[in-house]
C-alpha cells in the first residue's frame, strides 16, 4: 500500500487564482458578524474591504481584523471559471446588470469544482481502479456542467448531482481504506469536539463528516483515512500525518492548528497562520 498520491490537479484550474477573479467570494457569499467575520454582510453585496481592483484591502490582516472566515475559505478555482469563462471576462463592474446573475452562479459553480476535486483525486488512486470508469465519466460529465451558460449552471440540481457523485466516493474510500491492515475505525459523522486523540492511530479510519472541532490531534496518523467534510475548525494537527488522507481540502487544513512538523499532501499548501 502506498500512502503517497498526487491529489488534483497538476494545471492548477481547482486552485484559487484571485488575481483572474473578480472579488466573488467577496461579493456573492453572505456572512454574519461572528467569531469569523467583524461585520454582517448581505449575498450579492461587495465586502466594504474590496478594492477597484478586487483585491482584499485588509489581506494580510484579515486575521487580526477579525476576518478569519476569509482565510478559511476556498473556491476550489471556480471564481476565476465564472470571471473569465462564464461571463468572458467582463466584470460586474463593467457590466452591473451581471452583478445578481454572476452571484447566482458562483455558489452553483463553487460545489461543482469542489466535486471535480474529489473525483480528480479519486482517479489518481490506484485502489480505486474498480471504480475509475466510472468516475472518469462523473468527472467529464461535471466539467461539462461547468462550461454552461449563466442560466445552464443556476438550474443545475447539485443536491441530485452530489447524491451520485458520492456514492462514487464512498466505493472509493472502501477500496482505499481496505487495503490499510488490521481494523480500522469507523468514526463517521461522529461528535468528537474537543476529543484527546494525541498520537491516534487513524490510518484508514472513516472520519467522513466527523465534528473535529478543537480536537487534540497532535502526532496522530492519518493517512489513507476518508476525512472528507470532517470539520477541522481549531483541530490541532500539529505533528500529525496527513499524507495520504483522501479527499482532504485546502479549506479543512485552512481552519485547523498546525506547524512544521505537520505532513501534508504534495498539492495542498501549509496554511500561513500556521
């Protein structure tokens, strides 16, 4: 069993790239004063630290300002799809009719990159090969649903499209996890807030949607464990081993606690606050 594999993608088209975006995040998604965010903000309507360029005015402080949410989150690359492809680069500031369509379609689009992400990686391991046809077709099927037109992408049923995307993934974690020796846990869904697992074996565990939340996870093995949708807000990875785990995003790594010592995944990247 290898527990390294190149997660996707190599052209960089499911990473961010803000500088090819028009500051959606920052104008479509809606967010509510909180411990992540300084200020309530309405959907559609520009963070008032937007720039004329669509650059963060309050980037390397967002932390500090109260703004931690935003270093959280990850498009997965869909802003610049909706920016440059969707509506051909004109932006909603040349083109302000656009503005409410163009919020619209981020979100409708940010879930489709999110899924491309899970079945791009999905084809790179080799376990999964039962199941590779199968999510080679789901993938080029998604990457289609991503090239439609405004109207094409607003009327498209993620909840049905996720339904059977994941019954894809799940058949891949188990030809994954199974080839882990011995007995793994199963901790999905499960409430583990604050759990003390320093140093726990979790090497093929199914972590699927566990809560996390400020979990001590310092030193624990995670490789070849399915942590999709766990929540890793304030989980302490510090020392932890993380390569290998499938399905892991830069948005989980984003929210959790970390350092040098921490392994990741060759294709995501060490958070800054870390």
């Amino acid at each position: 069993m290898s527990d390294q594999h190149q997660a996707p993608p190599v052209d960089g088209s499911l990473h961010a790239d803000c500088a090819n975006c028009f500051g959606l995040c920052c104008v479509a998604l809606p967010f509510a004063a909180s411990a992540d965010f300084a200020v309530n903000k309405d959907a559609g309507t520009p963070c008032t630290n937007l720039l004329d360029d669509f650059r963060c005015g309050i980037h390397p402080q967002l932390r500090e300002r109260g703004f931690p949410g935003c270093t959280v989150f990850d498009c997965f690359g869909a802003g610049q799809k909706v920016s440059q492809i969707t509506f051909g680069g004109t932006d909603w500031r040349q083109a302000p009719g656009s503005a409410g369509k163009m919020s619209a379609v981020f979100p409708v689009m940010r879930q489709l990159h999110e899924l491309l992400w899970y079945l791009t990686e999905a084809l790179t391991l080799p376990a999964a090969a039962p199941v590779h046809d199968d999510l080679r077709k789901a993938l080029e099927d998604t990457d289609a649903l991503t090239r439609g037109s405004a109207d094409e992408l607003t009327g498209v049923d993620v909840a049905t499209l996720r339904h059977d995307i994941n019954t894809l993934l799940l058949r891949t974690s188990e030809l994954v996890r199974a080839e882990v020796p011995g007995r793994t846990k199963n901790h999905r869904g499960a409430d583990l807030i604050g759990a003390k697992l320093r140093g726990a074996d979790l090497r093929g565990a199914n972590l699927r949607g566990a809560y996390l939340i400020a979990a001590d996870m310092r030193g624990a093995d995670l490789r070849s464990a399915d942590v999709i949708g766990a929540d890793f807000r304030d989980t302490n990875l510090r020392g932890a081993d993380l390569t290998g785990a499938i399905f892991l995003t830069q948005a989980q790594l984003n929210a959790a606690k970390g350092d040098v010592a921490t392994k990741l995944p060759t294709a995501l990247s060490r958070p800054a606050h870390w």
